[in-house]
C-alpha cells in the first residue's frame, strides 16, 4: 500500500483519521467524512486496488448497482472536495500533524504520509490564521432548485418543466452574494431526492421546488421556497399566464424572470429571511443597480461602458460606505482597465493601487465575504503578484465553495500558468454548476485542450468565449481553426485581432508575459497566430526571462 516507509504503524494511522474527522478545521461534509474513512480503511485492509469510482460511489455515496462514471460524475467532484477540505485543514489545526493523508490526482487510493517537517512558521505567515475552532462560514444563502413536477403537461412539452428550472438556476446565478447548485448537480440527486438528503449531503440552505402545468392555452407555475434544515414554507405564490402556442417559451422565461426577482432582488424573500455574510445591505437601491450593472459590463467588457460605470461605483463607495460588494466590483472594475488597457486617468494616476485598496476595505468591511478576496486575486495578478493572487482567490474559493465565479477565476488562473491538474476540474465543475456563466473562462479550457492538441475540443470552446470587443477570443479560434485547416475561419479571426488591435502582432509576446502566461503556452500561441496568417513581428521581447 501506498505508505510511507517511516515505521508508521495501523494503529497510528487510525488515531490521526479520528484527529481529522473530530476536527472543526477538517471542514468536509459526513458523505465525504465517510468518503476519507472508506478509502483509508480499504487500503489499511490490503484492498487499494478496490478503490475505484464505482465502489465509492455504492459503498459510500448510496449510488444504486448500475452507477455508471462516465455518466455520473458524482465521485470525481466529491473527491475534489475532499482534497480541498484536506488542503485546508493541513495549513490550519493540522499543520504540525505527524501523518498526513494525501488524495492525488487522478486516483481515489490515499497515500499516507510521514510528515518530514512541520509547516515552518515563514510558509505560515501569509496563510490563513491557525486557531482552535476556526470556523470558516460559507457564505450563504445556499440554494438548491429542485425538479419542478409536471401537472398536465401537453406531450409536445415533455421536456419543459426540466427547461423551467433550468431557467430559474441562470437566473439566480446572475445575483451575487446568492450560492445556487447547478442544474447538473440538480439532476444527480434526482427526483426523488428528500430534504434530509439534500441538506445532508450538499449542506443546502434553502430548497426551492414546486410544479409547472401547460394545456393549450395556458401556463401555470406553483413555486414554494422552504427552509432545509427545518422545512418550514417561507413563501409560495402561484403565477399563471394565458398564452397561445407560438408565446409558449416567451412566457416561460416572463415567469421563471419574475421568480427570480421575487426571491433575489436586494429586499426580496431571500434576503429578508437570510443573514447575509458579504457585509450590510446597500442602504440606496441605486447602489445595489450599479452593482447589477456592473456585472452586465463583464459580459461585455465594452470600453464605452467603463468611464461611466467607475463614476457611479465611485459615488456608491462614498454614499454606501460599508457596502463591501461595491468596494469588491470598482477593485475589479480598475483591474480589468488594466487588463484591457482602458484609460482611467480620470480617476485615478494608478488603477492597480485603487484596485487593491479598494480589495482592502472590502475584506476590513466583510470579512467573509469570496468576492472580496476574488477583488484582491485580480489586483494582485496584474500587479505581478501571482502567488498573492491564487492565495487570494484560494482564500474566497474556501470561503464559498460553490460560487462559481470564484471558482472560474481560480481555475482560469491556474490554466494561465498551465497548471492544469488545478485548472480543469476547478473549470468544468463551475460551468457544470452554472451553465448560465459568462464565456471568457472558457479560454482556459480551450488553452487546455490546444496545448494537448486536441484542436477540435479547443475550437469548440473557443467559439463560446464571447466578449467580442476583447482580441483572445478570437486569438484562441484563430490558432485551433489554423491547426485543423479551416483557413476561412483562422483568416476570419485575424481579421477581428487586426480590427481590435491593428498592432497587435507587433506586441503579442510581451502582451501575453505581462498577463502572466507560461511561457510554453506563448510558444503554441505564437506559432498558432503565425499559421492562421497573423503578422508577428520578430522583434518582440524575448521568453527567456519568463520563467
């Protein structure tokens, strides 16, 4: 068994598995609690080779005999979980433990080790604080939507009660502050999932759930909105619509909008019954719409949108001073103007400085609170603090662990430092969660499946990115569309870098550095851009400082 040779003994090894499951600071659900247990005792017992996705998903997870991995990712995710409340606890309480368990990569077989030295107090220092009892809240509220059942469905709409609650969870992921399980998350549990399972398993905060019902001429929904934990009804409403055939899918998305806006608007049902941990409510509701418009603006990233969007978010942080998401949205508003090299001296003669201020109070104001933390990330990546950034970003993806953005933002930035191991799941898992979430993350899964050489996986990610004002979405079409010959559509894609950014081939390696990417990915992409016909000048800042 995968065991270190450090005269470790069986009985040791199970006092320091009862250490971590009695811990506070080992912050993992009971499913995965009885997830460590298993695959330790298996591979204490001799059977390391048993430890498959299947028997952990049966021996542990409940999933019935004919659980199939390639369908079910249920074991993949759990493990990912599993190795993040892992990390977490070893640089908490557990930091001088003696023997510490390790999940690797790509296998469900633990491998246990002696731990040679503690965590020095130097690595310690810009670590999450060690403390008894530490308890890293999850920002709440957390929101499972389950399947709406069907009430006399016409057979021509066998489909549209799953479509409705699709719908609801895109909308509700467009609202900060709110943590809502994705719609494949939703379809693993299954209909027949209860309350205890959900609450048990996913630690649910609130289940909303009720039944859609179409004829000819007519479309009702019954919504209810309960408490997990208690099960007590917080609020049902009906809403129902007259429609002809052709208004159908028009009325649907009127109703699930209208749903949304009910429970998710700054004083609506959710945040009237739930404490909200990103810091007080704004006290204007025009802040609250600037911050809304804010997010509207990272769709687009359109230029002509930043000077007027700053100006308000500036004005909100002076009239909503404790208004932490607003100090969190301008942080990140002057990063991407440094990103996107927006001219802000307007506002301000350093927008990195800003930013990182901005990132700071926001922390000070709301502890708590991921999307302060993710300010801080960005800040620091373009001030060429990448090790701050992860650490940062890190930080918030621990605070909520199901806020996809984060998610996606962490993820993207290990892709960029082609850490792909980190990247991938962290990426797929947000867009598994939120199918809704704006495109320019998928650069990182298409920078994944292009440095692979999986051309075609990479093409089709690329055509998802979106944020057309932006030159790297149509870099990475360019590059995957020239390796699979598709001239047309490589010169395409040119044409849009050149119409962006007319230079852009005289600057694209020392553009690529300073955003941080590694230095293998600027070989591909420069060869790339080269094959789909993109001038590169030669005299260009050369890789060999990039580390």
């Amino acid at each position: 068994m995968s065991i270190a040779d450090d005269g470790m003994h069986e009985g040791d090894i199970r006092e320091q598995l009862s250490t971590i499951l009695a811990s506070n600071d080992f912050d993992a659900s009971q499913r995965n609690r009885n997830f460590l247990s298993y695959v330790v005792d298996e591979l204490l017992a001799g059977r390391g080779d048993r430890v498959k996705a299947y028997n952990v998903a049966t021996s542990v997870f409940g999933r019935s005999p004919d659980f199939d991995p390639q369908v079910d990712s249920i074991v993949r995710i759990e493990a990912s979980r599993l190795r993040r409340s892992l990390k977490h606890y070893y640089l908490t309480s557990g930091c001088d433990d003696p023997i510490r368990f390790v999940l690797p990569k790509g296998t469900y077989v633990p491998t246990i080790e002696s731990a040679k030295l503690p965590v020095s107090a130097q690595k310690q220092e810009n670590k999450l604080p060690s403390k008894p009892n530490q308890n890293f809240g999850i920002k709440g509220p957390r929101i499972f939507v389950s399947l709406f059942e069907d009430e006399g469905v016409n057979l021509d709409c066998r489909d549209f009660a799953h479509d409705f609650m699709r719908n609801l969870i895109v909308g509700l992921t467009r609202f900060a502050g709110l943590c809502v399980f994705g719609s494949d998350t939703v379809v693993n549990f299954g209909s027949d999932a209860d309350r205890e399972q959900i609450r048990e398993e996913l630690e649910a905060d609130l289940l909303l759930f009720g039944s859609v019902s179409v004829t000819n001429d007519s479309f009702s929904v019954k919504a209810i909105l309960a408490d997990a934990k208690t099960g007590q009804y917080l609020w049902a409403e009906t809403f129902h619509k007259q429609l002809r055939t052709e208004t159908l899918i028009q009325a649907r998305d009127e109703i699930a909008d209208k749903v949304v806006r009910t429970l998710a608007q700054p004083y609506g049902v959710v945040y009237s019954r739930v404490h909200h941990m990103d810091g007080p409510l704004p006290k204007h509701l025009q802040s609250y719409e600037a911050v809304n418009r804010y997010y509207d603006f990272c769709r687009t990233y359109d230029v002509r949108l930043c000077d007027k969007l700053i100006a308000e978010l500036e004005r909100v942080v002076v009239e909503d001073p404790h208004y932490s998401e607003a100090h969190a949205c301008l942080s990140q508003l002057y990063s991407n103007a440094v990103r996107f090299n927006y001219d802000v001296r307007a506002f301000t003669s350093d927008p990195l400085q800003r930013a990182l201020e901005l990132a700071d109070d926001s922390i000070e104001i709301a502890p708590s609170s991921n999307t302060a933390h993710h300010a801080r990330g960005l800040a620091c990546w373009y001030a060429g603090d990448t090790a701050g950034c992860i650490e940062a970003l890190e930080t918030g993806h621990r605070l909520n662990p199901n806020d996809t953005n984060t998610m996606a933002e962490l993820g993207h930035r290990y892709a960029l430092l082609a850490d792909w191991d980190q990247a991938v799941p962290l990426l797929e898992e947000s867009y598994a969660r939120n199918p809704g979430q704006r495109g320019e993350f998928r650069i990182g899964l298409s920078l994944y499946y292009y440095s692979s050489g999986q051309y075609e996986r990479a093409l089709i990610e690329a055509r998802k990115i979106g944020a057309q004002a932006q030159v790297y979405c149509h870099v990475m079409i360019a590059v995957s569309a020239a390796q699979l010959g598709r001239t047309a559509e490589s010169y395409e894609a040119v044409k849009k870098i050149l119409a962006i950014d007319g230079s852009y081939g005289t600057r694209i390696t020392k553009d690529l550095m300073q955003r941080h990417v590694s230095a293998n990915l600027i070989e591909q992409l420069i060869e790339g851009v080269r094959r789909a016909g993109l001038h590169v000048s030669p005299r260009q800042v050369s890789l060999a400082s990039v580390s």
